[in-house]
C-alpha cells in the first residue's frame, strides 16, 4: 500500500468512527426528542388549594415507555414526558414502566403487518446486547435489567417491586422518603418469540403486567391495528391460562376487539387496559366501545385513560378528565385510572410535573376529592395490592 493509499484509508477509517460515533451517542437521542414531545399547555394554572390537595394523594400510572428510549432516568431531562426528578415532582408514587420491543415501519392505528421492525436499529445504536437486535425476548430482558440497575445504583430514587407485599412495604414509607415504586410491563405477547416458555423466563425477570397485543397481530393476538384482527389463537388461551396462574395481569390495550371478547370470556381474574381512550369521547379504532367498558369493569380491572390526542381527541387535561367521566358513568369510579401513555412516541400537553393541571381538570369536571383520589393512583393501587 503507498503512502496515498494509506492517507484514503486512515481518512475513511475516521470518517468512520466519527459516523459511528454519532450513531451510538446522537441517534438514540434525537429520536427520542423527535418522538416525545410536551406541548404548551392550554388549561390555567392550578389554584394554590388545588396543589395543596394534589400533593395529599398517591398518584399512579399505568403506562410510561420510557425504557425504550435509553434515557438516563435519575436526571432531569427538558424533553420527553418524564424521568425520576419529574415523576417525584408530579406526586408519582407508583410508575408502570412498559417496554416495548418491536414496531412496524409506516406503524398507524388502521393496519399493520408485522414483517417489518423499527426497533432493531435503536437497539444497535443503544450497544444492547447482539441477542437483543434479534430477540424480542432479549429485548425485554435487557430493559428490565436497565430499570432494575438504576434501582440498585439510586435506592433513593427508585425501588422496583414484583409483588403485593413488597408494594405494601415500599408504600408504608413516609411520602417524603419513598422513592418512586416502579412495576415491569410489556406490550404485546410477541415479546415471547412466539415461545409459551418465555413466559416463565418474562414472569422470572419481574414482568408483573403482559399485553396481548401492539401493532400487529402475532402468534398470541390479534391487533386492534393488526392486518386480520383475529381473537386468541389457541397458544394464546394457553399463554392466558398461564399467565393468570401466575397472578400476571393481562393488559387488553391495543388489542382486537375479538380478542377482547375471547379475554372477556376467559377471565377469572381482573383484566386492565393500561393506556387507551374511549369511544363515546373520540371514536377512535385505538378506544373501547362502552360494552367492553362495562364488562371490563365487571372482572374488577381497570381502564388507564390516556393523554395523547389520538386517545382523547385533544391534548388539554379537559379532553382526558372528560373522557374519564364518560368512562366513570359506564364503569364506575372504582374502575378508572391513569394510563398516560408517557414517552410512547406521543405528543402530551400532560407530562409528570403537569399532573397537577389534570387535578384541576377533574375538580372542573365534578369529580369529588374521593374520587379523584381514586382516579389519580388508589385504583391502581388497590388492584396491584390484592394481586
């Protein structure tokens, strides 16, 4: 090789590094900006005794997908919807943590097909673990450990619990001590690699909560956003049976409403929406109908209203506490809970420190301060302490 050739080759072999370089530290999080947005918010500032009562309750949330992302989560962040210093600020005391692990290019509420996976690129650029840029499965175990690293690094900020009586334990902490209480979920039972096993190897790695479904249909479910929207596959039913043995709650968003339907028949236990919205407020195929509201209700779940405008119709706290109220007046109070959907690609007027604006909103709407409790977090509290 002569000294020219050299020259090329040093010069392309940092050009490369620099490429490279800015793939794994950039890309991660400009996506994650571009994705997740807080808009301005619309509604008026909270009354000083509006605070003042928000910061009595213990506030719960169903769904935050901030995992995916790779987003330090004990510093604060002026992007996205939230991290550890913005839910302890909004009150949060108990956080879902879902994790995604496969999206479809071109993904929409319509129709998808699950031949095609954003995700793996955004695992490479994060140096994950070579299994998780082929393994669904991988992918949910390597954002569970991450949750659950940061929870050893900074037990101050952050304890993550796998059942009732550690959930009772963390709780019985005075609200000025407790760290946020974090609880591991997944969207969509294609997170098994289409295994029935993987199910013991998710329930040993602290999954407390499994989706049937996300954007696509898979060997489990059908998708409400799937190409045929079938119910249960029959591995399905059995992957239900199993995961009700092992007090694992199913999460019916995104699901089919024929899949619905099959859970609704199944269930011995209570089943939960995490994060959706409902007909009668935005006539979305994402929302549920009020039957499946009410026979939801009627297995002792819950139903998380979510934040974003595809779900509500809009993103002001109005649009979300008009949608619980409708939900409420179907379901009853006892059956209503937050289910943001935080950091899942979405665009929110409500981020963590915003909760307070959602506080107003349902005093606004008529809600009494016991009701709002419940909505807010006792609900959900409630559910995962007899679970």
């Amino acid at each position: 090789m002569n000294s020219l050739s050299r020259r090329i080759f040093r010069l392309s072999l940092g050009l490369l590094i620099i490429a490279a370089g800015i793939f794994f530290t950039v890309v991660p999080g400009y996506v994650d900006r571009q994705f997740n947005q807080l808009l301005p918010m619309q509604a008026p500032p909270p009354a000083d005794s509006v605070r003042a009562f928000h910061n009595t309750l213990r506030i719960g949330d169903m769904h935050d997908d901030i995992l995916l992302w790779g987003r330090e989560l004990t510093t604060q962040h002026d992007y996205g919807h939230t991290d550890l210093p913005r839910l302890k600020k909004g009150g949060v005391s108990l956080q879902v943590f879902s994790v995604v692990t496969k999206t479809p290019a071109n993904i929409n509420y319509q129709r998808n097909s699950g031949d095609t996976d954003q995700i793996t690129l955004l695992m490479i650029a994060r140096l994950a673990p070579w299994r998780a840029w082929y393994s669904l499965t991988e992918r949910a175990l390597y954002q569970a450990r991450n949750l659950k690293e940061t929870a050893r690094a900074h037990p101050e900020m952050l304890r993550v619990v796998t059942r009732a009586p550690e959930l009772k334990q963390a709780l019985a902490l005075p609200a000025d001590q407790r760290p946020v209480i974090g609880l591991l979920a997944i969207e969509g039972m294609h997170a098994l690699d289409g295994k029935l096993t993987n199910l013991t190897v998710l329930d040993s790695a602290g999954y407390r909560m499994i989706g049937l479904a996300h954007f696509f249909d898979n060997a489990f479910s059908g998708s409400a956003h799937g190409e045929e929207k079938y119910g249960l596959t029959d591995l399905g039913r059995k992957a239900f049976k199993e995961m009700e043995k092992r007090n694992i709650l199913i999460d019916l968003a995104h699901a089919s409403p024929a899949a619905i339907d099959d859970a609704l028949e199944l269930a011995t236990r209570p089943l939960v929406v995490s994060h959706t919205g409902v007909k009668g407020t935005c006539d979305s195929p994402r929302n549920l109908s009020d039957e499946h509201i009410r026979r939801i209700a009627a297995t002792g779940g819950l139903i998380g209203i979510g934040f974003w405008g595809e779900a509500v119709c809009g993103s002001a706290p109005e649009a979300v506490a008009r949608a619980m109220r409708y939900a409420a007046d179907i379901a009853g109070v006892d059956h209503i809970a937050l289910g943001s959907d935080w950091d899942g690609a979405t665009k929110e007027q409500i981020g963590a420190e915003q909760l307070p604006y959602l506080t107003a909103a349902l005093m606004r709407e008529g809600f009494s301060r016991q009701d709002i409790a419940k909505i807010m977090g006792e609900n959900l509290i409630r559910l995962l302490s007899n679970t």
